[in-house]
C-alpha cells in the first residue's frame, strides 16, 4: 500500500453491497475499506469480516477518496449528486433511477462536472463479451444478420427487493441491453416484449414479471430474441449468440453452461458447479470493473460505462416496458422523444 492509494467507501452492504466489499479487500492499490449502511449492524458485520472500518452513511462521503453506491436504487441519483458535489469520484450500481428525468437529470449534473462516474455494467469487463465485440469489429462473423440473448436468473429475489427493483427489465435484462449495444456497436431501435408471472405470487403483485420474451430490432436491421426469467431451473444462465454471415459465435459457451443436451449419446462435460447466482458467473468481470474505477481516479482517465450508456440502456428497459403492458411494437425513440 502506498500513501497515495485511494480510501473507498462501500455506501450499502447488502447483497451486492457486501460482495464488491469482498471484492475490494482482495485488491491491490487501495489505501483502506471504509463501509456504510442504513442498518449499522450490516456495515459493521462487513466491516467486522474484511478488517474494514464502519462509519454512518453522512461521515463516508467526507473520508473517502473513492465512493462505491450500492445502495437500492430509488437512492442513487441523489447520493451520486451528493457525490458529484463533494467532487468525489464513484462508482454506482445500476440503474441510474428508475425513471427518465431523474436519470437525465443525473447525466446532466455528472457532465457539467469533471468527476468521474463510472456505472455498474460489469459485463462490459467480461472477457467473453470482450473477445465477442473484437470478433465482430474485425468482421470474423462477417456481417451481423441476427442474435439471441439468454438472461436466466435465479436465485428470484424477495418480494423486499422485487418492490423497489423497477421490474425484470430495468433490473436484469438492462445488462443485456447495454452490453447488445456495446458488443454490436449499435443501438436498439424498436422492441417487443412479452411476459408472464408464473413464480411466486409477488412478482404481480408489484407489477412484474418473472418470465418473458421477446425482439430487439438493430439499427442495421438485424433481429436479437431474447428470453428472460427469475426461475432459471438449470442454474444461473447468461449467453448472447451473434450470427452472421461467415460464422456464429456465443457468449457464455463455455463447460459451466447450464444445459443438458437432448442429443442421444452426447454428454457434454461440465468444468465444475453450475453456477447458481449472478455474483460467480461474473467474478473476474466484477473484479476487473472495480480495479478499473480505481485505475481511472488514479490516472484520469474517462469512465468505460457511463451515464449516458445507463440512459439509452434505460430507454430500452422503458420501450420493453410500455411494449408490454400495451402489446404492440415500440421504437426507442418513442421514449427518447417523450416528453
Ligand atoms: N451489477 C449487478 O450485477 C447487480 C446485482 C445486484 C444488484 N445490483 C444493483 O445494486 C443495488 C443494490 O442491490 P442489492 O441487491 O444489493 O440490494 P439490497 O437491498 O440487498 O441492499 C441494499 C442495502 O442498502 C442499504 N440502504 C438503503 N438505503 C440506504 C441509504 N440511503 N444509505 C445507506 N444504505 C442504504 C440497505 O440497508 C441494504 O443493506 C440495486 O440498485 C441493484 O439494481 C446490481
């Protein structure tokens, strides 16, 4: 550790909270762990296990060099303006806010500032959907004619969470949406989504669904499916499959991949454990978006997910949204130019 490493401050040690927790204590180049949460007894239980110092969630935001939000989401768009004042570098979960202006009005306060904000699209640091965006820029696919994103969740969340979550949408299928744009290039220009509440009875209750489906259309045309569930059975099941005209390529293929095949006499060879949770299918590629942030606050340089990206990602969760309860195609730029 050197003087000149950053503190960082953990502001909500809940779920993801306290995993980023985890995964800071085992980084290099970070000079402290300071943790907060609105239950003192969860910060300090974190703090307690990481050899971390707990302090309310007002003294974080005056000791820190560094500020990692993974508080609900209804919270971020203020404690990231709280921040952005402080001039103090952070680091946010997903989504920006639930709803357009106060996103728009987050992007707006975080661009008129130099302070960097980086968002928590950690599938943008996945080195499958890396190597897949650098297979398609290169032509080795050839053109992109159609794709299919997997987005099967599981364990299902409390009906705690599920209440402030925004939706399916907004909570899981916006990773989708961001890394489609960033692994293609491209936006999402009309939707059509599907979807029922087959699981447990909250999901209706607070106007969700846990199973759904449904078409993105590509600025140049080409047609993504994709399918998305609270109740994955196999296990934790996340792919995006690229075809184009010269090849197909998949991410998420690999020997953890959750699935049986039908084929009679073949067996495919798992590697280990299915994975069963968000947090271990996406270790490395949460590890490497948090070493990121604190190499930018370190060297300047820009935010790699934006706040701009979590807003076109939040048109789209929006566009599925009305698609849905309206059953009807909806183009991107029906939100986008709402007033
Ligand atoms: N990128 C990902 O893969 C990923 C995965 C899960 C969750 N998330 C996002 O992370 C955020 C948190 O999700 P979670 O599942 O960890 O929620 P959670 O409910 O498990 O944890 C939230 C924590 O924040 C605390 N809290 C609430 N308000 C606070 C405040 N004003 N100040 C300080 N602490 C406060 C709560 O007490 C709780 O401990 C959500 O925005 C969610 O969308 C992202």
């Amino acid at each position: 550790m050197s003087t000149s490493d950053p503190i960082l401050g953990i502001l909500g040690t809940g779920r993801i909270g306290a995993d980023h927790a985890r995964t800071i204590s085992t980084l290099s180049g970070i000079g402290g762990i300071l943790v907060a949460d609105a239950v003192p007894e969860s910060a300090q239980k974190i703090a307690q296990e990481l050899g971390a110092t707990a302090v309310s969630p007002d003294e974080i935001f005056d000791k820190v060099d560094g500020l990692v939000i993974t508080t609900p989401t209804s919270t971020h768009a203020e404690l990231i303006k709280k921040a952005v004042a402080k001039k103090i570098p952070t680091f946010t979960e997903k989504p920006i806010a639930l709803d357009v202006p106060t996103t728009r009005e987050v992007v707006d306060v975080v661009n008129d500032s130099d302070v960097l904000v980086q968002v928590g699209f950690m599938r943008r640091f996945n080195d499958g959907y890396a190597n897949a965006r650098k297979l398609l820029a290169e032509g080795a696919i050839g053109e992109l004619r159609r794709g299919n994103v997997t987005m099967g969740d599981t364990p299902a969340p409390p009906e705690s969470f599920i209440k402030f979550s925004g939706g399916i949408n907004k909570d899981c299928l916006i990773h989708d949406a961001d890394i489609t744009r960033w692994v293609t290039g491209q936006r999402i220009e009309e939707v059509y989504e599907v979807g029922f509440s087959r699981g447990a009875d909250y999901f209706a209750r607070w106007d969700d669904i846990d199973e759904g489906g449904g078409v993105w259309t590509l600025a140049d045309d080409s047609i993504v499916t994709f399918q998305t569930t609270r109740n994955n059975g196999a296990g934790y099941d996340i792919r995006l499959e690229l075809f184009g005209t010269k090849d197909t390529i998949s991410v998420g293929f690999d020997t953890y991949m959750p699935i049986t095949s039908a084929e009679p006499g073949f067996t495919f060879e798992q590697a280990g454990d299915r994975f069963q949770a968000f947090y271990p299918r996406f270790i490395p590629a949460y590890k490497k978006e948090i070493g990121h942030f604190v190499q930018a606050m370190k060297d300047g340089s820009p935010s790699v997910a934006t706040v701009t990206d979590a807003l076109e990602a939040l048109y789209v969760c929006d566009a599925m949204d009305l698609s849905r309860k309206e059953h009807r195609p909806v183009t991107v730029d029906e939100i986008r130019q709402a007033k």
